[in-house]
C-alpha cells in the first residue's frame, strides 16, 4: 500500500467554482511518480490511496460532474499504468 498525495501542495485547486488549472500538471505528476516506483519495483503490486492533495478539489471528493473523468485518469495511472497491478 502506498500512502496518498504524490502531488505537491499548492496544486488542487480550493476554488470548486471553476476548473483546476492545473488538473493536468497533476495527472502528469502522478504518472510520473508511478513511473519510477514500477521502473525500481518491477513486478510489484502497487496500491495507492488517494491524498488531499491528489483530488481535483484540495481535500474534496470529485464533484458529480468531474467524477467519472476524475476516477477514469487514477485507473488508467494506477492500475492500466502499472503491470504488476
């Protein structure tokens, strides 16, 4: 098990009114992070949970709109991602 936040604080966004402008550098972040942990544990399951500041909005669940999107970006990192999962 992995523990959560693979991002750095700062980047989810705390306004829900509008879209997080950085969602993308955070998804990016995330894979990389999931990159080298199979690069250097090749053949291991991984199991992350997800951080505060690895959601869309800091510390706040997806909204109904962005959650299928939300949840479809951390399967593919985390589980398509990664081949011993």
């Amino acid at each position: 098990l992995m523990p959560g936040d693979l991002v750095r604080h700062g980047l989810a966004s705390y306004n829900t009114s509008i879209p997080n402008p950085n969602w993308n550098l955070m998804l990016y972040t995330m894979q990389q992070v999931m990159s080298l942990i199979t690069q250097y544990l090749p053949g291991v399951p991984v199991f992350p949970s997800i951080g505060n500041n690895d959601c869309y909005y800091h510390n706040d669940a997806p909204s109904v709109e962005n959650a299928t999107q939300y949840y479809s970006d951390l399967w593919s990192i985390f589980f398509e991602q990664v081949p011993a999962n």
